[in-house]
C-alpha cells in the first residue's frame, strides 16, 4: 500500500458545517484509475461519515458535526481498477467558536 501522493485537504472545520472534502489520487494513478473509496473515522469520536463518491482520480466525503478542538483522522481507503490497494490518512480539526 502506498501514500505517495498529492493532498489536497482542508485540515479544518467548523462543528455547524456540513462541507464536502476530496482527495486527489491523479499524482499516484498512473495508468490506474479509482474503482471504489471507502473513508472511514480512524480516531475521535462525534464526527459524522455522510455521503461519499469518487471519480476516477478523486475521492470525496461529506463531513458534518464535530466536537469543538478535538483533531480527527480519516482513513480513506481506494481500490484501482487495477487491483490496487491505497490508503491515505488525513487530519481534520474542528475549530473552536
């Protein structure tokens, strides 16, 4: 499994918020392409998985809720047409009001 790729992430949320947030895989597909994305909460507690999709190079995860100061991991997890396996873990905090 790699992680060698370029991150396009905004590292911060408001708990009111109710946003989409993608990451781009293109760097890292060479001649592959995204079969399917999986995200997943890797730490903390109160922040709401909603809907996801992706395209061929690009994973995307809408997010809402959120405990004021706490810093979350996400675990976003893509499958390649190629049979390939990546996981890429990203930060997200949400700001104090």
């Amino acid at each position: 499994m790699g992680t060698a790729m370029s991150i396009s992430w905004t590292p911060v949320k408001d708990s009111d918020e109710v946003k989409d947030y993608s990451l781009d895989w293109s760097a890292l597909l060479v001649d592959d392409t995204i079969s399917t994305s999986t995200w997943t909460l890797a730490s903390g507690e109160g922040l709401t998985i909603g809907a996801s999709s992706n395209t061929n190079t690009l994973s995307t995860v809408w997010l809402s809720a959120g405990t004021a100061g706490v810093n979350y991991e996400l675990l976003n997890r893509v499958v390649t047409t190629g049979g390939r396996t990546y996981d890429q873990t990203v930060k997200l905090k949400v700001r104090v009001k």
